[in-house]
C-alpha cells in the first residue's frame, strides 16, 4: 500500500507544474513545445507579430550562450513571451531584464511596452546541458495592444536548434521523454526503490 503514495506525490507535482496560470504577468507551457501557445486565449484578428530567436547555434556541454526572444511589429504597444527548452535534458535557463523563471520556463514579468515602434527584446542565457545532442528552444512572442485584455493581441512562434558537443553521449538515444512531464516518469524509480527497500527489511527480518 505504501508504495502507492509517492506515485500519488509524482502526479500532483506534474498537475501543478503544467497548469497555466495566464495573465500578463507571464505564463508558462505556452512556448509551443506542448503544441500550444499564446493563442488558446489571445484570439486573433490583429495582424501577427514576427518572433526570432538569437543566439549560438552551438555550444560546448556547459557553456553558456547569450540568447534573446525579439518581438518586430503586430499591435506593437507592449510585449510578452514565454521561452521552454526540450529535445536534451538538462538546460539551465537564466532570465534577463523584465522576465522571469515559471516551471523551469521564461516569460515577462510585466509586458514590455515597444519603444518609438523598435523591436522588443526579451534577453536570457542558457547554460549547455551535459548530455550531447540538439537542444531545442522553443519561443513564443505576443504582440498586444496594451488593454489589459486578451483581445486585439496577436502571437507568433520562433524555434531554435543548439548542437551541444563536448559532452556525454545520451545513455539511451531515441528514448526522451517527449510527456514535458519528468515527474511522472521518475514514478517507477521511486516504486522500485519503495519495493527494493521492502524486500531488504524482510530479509533482515527473517
Ligand atoms: C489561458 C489563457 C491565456 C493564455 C494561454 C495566454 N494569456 Fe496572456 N492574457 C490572458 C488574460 C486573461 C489577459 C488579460 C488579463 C491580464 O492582463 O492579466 C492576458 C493579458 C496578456 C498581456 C497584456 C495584454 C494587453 O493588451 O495589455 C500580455 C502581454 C500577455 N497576456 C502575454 C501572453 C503571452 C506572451 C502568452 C503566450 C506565451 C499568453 N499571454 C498566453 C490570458 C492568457
């Protein structure tokens, strides 16, 4: 019966870690890594916005690269975003000015107003995960008209590839965890680890 309760623990953890808690003062999940983005609530009608994302397209296992989310034209009065990493375990992500870490993601902290019609820019580092491979960054970037509203707003969605070299190779190629939640599959670890604790105790009992 025991060995129930940490997969219970595992499956609340990853309820809480996915939710979208959306306002405009950032959000997480909304990347475009899972599919969805900005979009699901910010209805369109206003002319899209064009997102990039700049910075090194390889990095030396962890090394850290300069990165920025840049946001040209759409409704252009203010800007959000919101940055998730995936493809290779391990990233660290480091938010710049105006922006902030949610659930491992980056996303505004207040949207970020356009100035005289420039580009917003949206700065971050990323340290180069351990494990070779292409790390995938996912960005989304939201246009919107400043309302206070998820009307008149408009998004677009940027991806960026990263070789990481110089590292370990992965332990097991073509098995990565595309659920973007870890939580869950660390479930039967901590399952065998409850059972393997057990069968031990018994044998010292005995
Ligand atoms: C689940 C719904 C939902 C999703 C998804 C969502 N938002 Fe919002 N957003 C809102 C709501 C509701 C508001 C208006 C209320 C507020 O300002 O908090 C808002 C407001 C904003 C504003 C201010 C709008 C204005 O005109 O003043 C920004 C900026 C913003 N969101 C950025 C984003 C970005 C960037 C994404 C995608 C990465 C996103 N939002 C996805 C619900 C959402």
């Amino acid at each position: 019966m025991r060995s129930i309760l940490p997969s219970v623990g595992a499956v609340a953890l990853c309820l809480v870690a996915g939710s979208a808690f959306a306002n405009s003062t950032g959000i997480s999940g909304r990347s475009g890594k899972e599919g969805v983005s900005c979009a699901t609530c910010h209805t369109a009608g206003a002319a899209a916005p064009t997102v990039t994302l700049e910075g090194p397209a390889a990095l030396t296992a962890g090394q850290t690269g300069n990165y920025a989310l840049i946001i040209t034209g759409g409704p252009g009065v203010k800007a959000g975003f919101n940055v998730a990493t995936g493809g290779v375990d391990g990233a660290t992500l480091t938010a710049g000015a105006g922006s902030k870490l949610v659930n491992g993601e980056l996303t505004h902290s207040l949207p970020k107003a356009f100035v005289n019609g420039a580009p917003v820019r949206f700065d971050f580092t990323l340290v180069a995960p351990a494990t070779n491979g292409t790390l995938k960054v996912f960005g989304a970037g939201n246009s919107v008209n400043g309302d206070n509203e998820k009307t008149g707003d408009a998004h677009a969605n940027a991806t960026l590839d990263v070789v990481i070299t110089g590292g370990k190779d992965p332990v097991t190629p073509g098995e990565e965890d595309e659920g973007g939640c870890s939580a869950t599959s660390g479930a039967p670890l901590v399952m065998g680890a409850v059972l393997a604790l057990l069968a031990a105790r018994r044998r010292r009992a005995g």
